[in-house]
C-alpha cells in the first residue's frame, strides 16, 4: 500500500503538463483540485495546463484569475472553473463566490485553497507543489479524498505513466 501523501517528481514544465493532462482525464464534474505552494511553485501552469486538456485545446487563453478569482470554461464534458483565492480576506467571501455550486456542478481548480475555511469538498485530490531550489524540478505530494481515491493507481510508482 502507498503511503499518502504521493511523491511525485516533476523534472520540468513539460512534466507538470503532462501530469495536468492525466488529471484532466480523470477528474469529473463534482470534484476538486485543491492547489498549494509557495508563491512560483507552479500552481497557475498546472491549473492552465489542466484547463487546456479538459478543453482539449492546447492553444486556449486561459488568464490567471487573480483579479476575477474565479474563471469558468465551458467544454463538451462540462465546466471547469479555475479560482485564485489569494486576495480573499475571509473565508465568509467563499459563499459570495458561488463556489459551493461550482463543487457541485464542475471541476474546480483552487489556488490558495486555506482561504477556503470549512468549504473544503469533499470529493477533492490536493495537491501541494514543492519547489526544488536550483533547478525546474518540482515535487509534487498528491492526497487524495472522496472520488479521487483509486484514481492515481498508475502513479504511485512516484512518477508519471510513460517516464
């Protein structure tokens, strides 16, 4: 049995895109990615990367949402929102968001989710990137909750499918 959190090691950009892509392949409608790290971690490429594999097009613009703080795309297997709550000042701001709908309706990318207070869903992978000073290698530590368990089982060698 794999120890959780999952280590997993991204050499580079391309890998934190290719790790996006599998993502958006098994996420649905009613779950969450629930983004953290350092500010340069890699949050934002990961959640744009994901939003471009959910739409299947990787040359969609798809802007930071950090003054919107939540960004809705429409795709043909449903909504993905992208959230930046680093400019939120209390977690009472979540339920004028209308992320308690997004949950359920969509898959919803959270950048900053510890201004979430108790929103956190249920049915949400988190995600915690860990820069590796000196180089473009990240760490990535994936917890699984709710739905998303069992659906990292070819990643828990520690490296993505086809390294």
């Amino acid at each position: 049995m794999t120890s959780l959190p999952l280590p997993l090691s991204l050499d580079d950009l391309e890998a934190t895109h290719r790790l996006a892509a599998l993502l958006a392949g098994r996420a649905e409608p009613g779950m969450a990615i629930l983004l953290t790290g350092p500010l340069g971690a890699g949050k934002s490429a990961l959640a744009r990367a994901f939003v471009r594999a959910w739409l299947d097009d990787p040359q969609a613009e798809v802007p930071s949402p950090t003054f919107t703080l939540v960004q809705p795309y429409e795709g043909e297997r449903g909504t993905v929102w992208h959230c930046d709550l680093y400019r939120l000042g209390d977690p009472g701001e979540v339920e004028e968001l209308g992320l308690a709908e997004g949950f359920s309706e969509a898959v919803v990318l959270v950048e900053w989710p510890d201004r979430l207070g108790a929103a956190v869903p249920s049915d949400r992978l988190e995600l915690a990137l860990e820069i590796c000073h000196g180089s473009d290698r990240r760490i990535a530590h994936l917890t699984p909750h709710g739905r998303w368990a069992g659906r990292l089982g070819d990643i828990e060698t520690g490296t993505l499918p086809g390294e």
